[in-house]
C-alpha cells in the first residue's frame, strides 16, 4: 500500500469520525440546552430534537426554538 493511500484512509477515516460526532452534537444541543434551563419538558425537547435529526432535519430549529422558550405559568382560578 503507497503512503498516498494510506493517507487517503486516514482522511476517510476522520472525516467519517467528524460526521457522527457532529450528527451525535446537533442531536444532543437542543435537550442540554432545556435541561440546563430548566424547562418543564426538556425530555420532550431532547426526543424532538432525535427525532427530527433522523428524519430529515426540517423541524430541527423548531426544537431548538423550543428548547429556549418556557412554557407559561398557569394561572389560578379562583372560586
């Protein structure tokens, strides 16, 4: 094997490794990020935010948006 396929293997090689870490930190941002916040449903939050990512990416800034926003407080009735 020639050093310039060996270095191409190696190349490959990160550059797989890079993908699968950047796929694993999209997927993981927007639950960290409810969870240090505080959100009442940050479980729901981090399942979205796997759940897009796998299928398709599209509503994957929703779940980010979501992951910044509280939900409102409930407002007592009073009798």
């Amino acid at each position: 094997m020639a050093f310039i396929d060996l270095f191409a293997w190696i190349v490959l090689v990160v550059a797989a490794l890079t993908l699968v870490a950047a796929f694993v930190a999209l997927g993981a941002m927007p639950g960290r990020i409810a969870r240090r916040r505080g959100h009442p449903w940050a479980q729901a939050v981090a399942v979205g935010s796997w759940a897009t990512l796998i299928c398709g990416f599209v509503f994957w800034p929703l779940i980010l948006t979501w992951a910044y926003v509280d939900a409102p407080a409930r407002r007592e009735t009073k009798p």
